[in-house]
C-alpha cells in the first residue's frame, strides 16, 4: 500500500493508506474525508467531556455563571442529584449520572487517541470508516445518558448529527471541500483526473508527506530546514557553550590544576579504593 502521510501547518496530521492505480479525485476526496472528520472528532470530544462534567448546554442568551444570577438576579436554580456548577457558565450543570458520564469520557476518549498525531509515529493508517464508527459509538454514549435527547443548540448535538455543524465553531475554517482540494508532495500537486502512479510511480510500497490545500492558492510554503525544537536545542546548546567560553577566558591559566582530572596520583587513589577518604573533623 501507498502511506499518504498528511502533514498540516501546526505539525498536526495523520496516516491514510492508498494504492498506485486510485484516481487521485477519489484520493483527494477520502484524505478531505478524514480531514474533515477528524476536525469534527476534536469538536466532539471537547463538548462531550463539558457535557458530562456539567450537563447541556443553556440557550445563548440564557448563558451565565449560575451563582452570580442566583445572588444579584434573584433567579430560582434548580438542582438535579448530580448538579455541578458549570465554571464557564455555558452549561446547565445538570451532569448525567455518574455511570453514563464514565462512559461518555471513556468513548470520548478512545475516539480522541485514534485521532491523535501520535497515531503517525505508531504507524497507524486512519480511514474515513473506522472513524464514522467511533462517531457513532460517541453518539451512542449520548444517547445512553440523555434518552430524551439534548437542546438543539448543544454543540455536542450539532457536530454529531452532522458536519454541518461545524460552522461557526473554532475548527470552521480549516474545513476543506472535497472539490476545490488540491493535494501536493514535493511541490507538485496531483493533477486530477489522473492516478497515483502518474505522480508516484507504481512501487506499492511508496511513503510520501504530502499537504491539502484549497485549490488556487499555489504550491504550500516550504517546511524549514531546522524545526522549532531543534533550533531551541540548538541556541540552548550555543549559549551554554558561549558562557563556558566566558567562564575559561576570566579564569587564571593553572585554575585547571585544582581540578580533579589534573591529579596525577587520582587514579592511583581510585584504583586503591581512597578517592573519596577525607581527614578526621574536615567538612567538604
């Protein structure tokens, strides 16, 4: 199989698993698939871990910190047996039952490290299937703890009923159309109506780094030589030596002699077993 390892801006990306012979269209349209399926993935999991510490959402313009209403707005709060103050104000508080909030954090979180970019250095090839499955298990997992079903206002119902209801959440910009996609390896972008191996040749055991685009924007911005942990490390690692070399330069010319490397009967006393036999009453 050919790896498509996708790389985005912020280092985030993932793994996705192709063939020499597939339509670089029905390429395109699987990676934005997954892209975009992941974005919903990060959506959901935020909203459904808010949900199961403090319940629903509250209207927009109901929304507000529950104890400040309550004291100088002289509004009536209502609370259920597991009521936990929302710190945001966002949320009702009205928490699930415990049990249904474990496994509504646990499906949360298995949905969350199948996403993870980690999943990139663990070889793992994500597909647009396995990913629709673990939405569904998270759905589910809200249906368990809320049978009656959540306001239609709650993030959590939007982004799982549909993509749609990315819009106007964080993520809504970095959502890609599958028809105004370009994919690109090396600064070539795959020309549609074309397949794999007009780009790749035929070799099934291909591995390239490649990037979605919107379409017309041109090739994407070349990665530095040098990453942003490697230049800290590197300028870390300058300073240190700059201030070792400011060290030696103020020290006299025979300081090294009072060091222990500069002994020459130390290894003698090492090899005895008396490096470190110090005289009666002397503190070091």
């Amino acid at each position: 199989m050919v790896v498509i390892s996708i790389k985005n801006a912020d280092g985030d990306g993932f793994l996705f698993e192709t063939t020499t012979s597939t339509r670089n269209d029905d390429l395109i349209a699987s990676l934005v698939e997954v892209q975009n399926g992941r974005l919903r993935a990060r959506v959901a999991i935020d909203a459904v871990r808010g949900l199961a510490k403090h319940g629903p959402m509250k209207k927009p313009e109901e929304a507000g910190l529950d104890e400040v209403k309550g004291k100088y707005m002289g509004e009536a709060l209502e609370k259920g047996q597991h009521y936990a103050s929302d710190p945001t104000g966002v949320r009702t508080g009205q928490a699930p039952d415990p049990k249904f909030a474990e496994v509504l954090l646990r499906t949360a979180q298995d949905l969350s490290d199948y996403i993870d970019r980690g999943q990139v250095q663990k070889r793992v090839a994500l597909t647009a299937t396995e990913l629709k499955d673990k939405l569904s298990n998270l759905r589910g997992a809200v249906v368990m703890a809320y049978p009656m079903g959540l306001p239609e206002w709650d993030t959590v119902k939007l982004v799982l009923d549909s993509e749609e209801g990315l819009q106007g959440s964080s993520v809504a910009n970095e959502v890609l159309d599958s028809d105004s996609t370009s994919l690109w390896v090396a600064g070539k972008e795959f020309q549609r109506g074309q397949l794999v191996s007009d780009r790749l040749g035929k070799n099934e055991k291909t591995k390239v780094i490649a990037k979605l685009q919107k379409s017309g924007e041109g090739p994407p911005a070349r990665e530095p030589i040098v990453s942003e942990n490697e230049r800290k490390a590197m300028m870390a690692h300058y300073f240190k030596r700059q201030e070792e070399l400011k060290r030696l330069a103020e020290s006299e010319d025979d300081d090294y002699l009072n060091s222990a490397w500069a002994d020459s009967k130390e290894m003698k006393r090492n090899l005895q077993g008396l490096g470190n036999v110090r005289a009666p009453g002397l503190q070091f």
